[in-house]
C-alpha cells in the first residue's frame, strides 16, 4: 500500500512540474500574431488607403516591411486619429509614420488598446501596388478585427 500513495505523490509532483513548466514557457517566449498576412498584394488606387484595424491585449512591438511600386506612406493610428483620418481624407496626426517610401520597414513599440494600420497613397494621380511584406506585433496575442 505504501507503494500505491507513493506512486500516486510522484504522478501529483510530476503533473504540478509540468503545467508550471508550461506556463514559464507561455511567460517567457514572446508571442508574434501577424496583423496583415505576410506577402498580402494590395492596388491602393489614387488619394485612398488600405488598413486593418487591431487590437493588442499588452504592449509590445509592430514591426513591418513593405514594398510599392509608385510610393506608400504608413501611418500606425489611434482610434480618434484614425476618425479625424476618415472625416477629413488626411491624415494630420498619428502615433507613427515611415514618410512616403518605394521600400521601406519600421519597428515601433506600442501599449494595449485598440490601433489603426493604415496604407495611404497620397498621390491624387497614380495607383500603388503593394506588397506587404510582414506586419508583425510581438509579445501578446491580438485579434485581428477587420481589413479593408
């Protein structure tokens, strides 16, 4: 009998070890959760955007790389920026931009709540074909609400 109450204290010792193992685990590996999916081709046609709408459940980094064959700017929004963004068809403030670029990436540290990826082309002429090479927040995972 004895044996039994040991064998049954080693399996209890070996299961508490375990699921705390999984949960170091879980803490200490950043998690990445893709905001766009990577090598997404999009034709931004002229003075209009494409953007996806995240949320982050802590802070962390959005990193990104992009590609576009006549200039693209990335704007990373707040709510209301994003509101004043749609009112008024410009973009006049924003928590970061990477500037119009042909090629370009960024790295950006972000806190939780709810952001705006945008992807403007402010030529009123010429359409943009883009590629988005990666749009990447690491550390917590987050839902991914809407692309348009």
């Amino acid at each position: 009998m004895g044996r039994s109450k040991n064998r049954k204290k080693s399996f209890a010792i070996i299961g508490v070890v375990s699921i705390a193992l999984f949960v170091a685990a879980i803490v200490a590996f950043p998690i990445t959760s893709s905001v766009v999916p990577n090598g997404t081709v999009k034709t931004v046609y002229a003075g209009q955007y494409y953007g996806s709408e995240f949320r982050t459940n802590g802070s962390g980094t959005l990193k990104g790389s992009v590609n576009a064959n006549n200039g693209i700017t990335f704007y990373l929004m707040t709510p209301s920026e994003y509101s004043s963004f749609v009112s008024s068809g410009t973009p006049n403030s924003y928590a970061f931009t990477s500037g119009d670029v042909n090629s370009g990436s960024f790295n950006f540290n972000i806190d939780s709540g709810t952001w705006y990826a945008v992807y403007y082309n402010s030529n009123l002429i010429s359409s943009s074909t883009i590629t988005i090479n990666s749009l990447t927040f690491t550390t917590t995972p987050i839902s991914v609400i809407s692309q348009y």
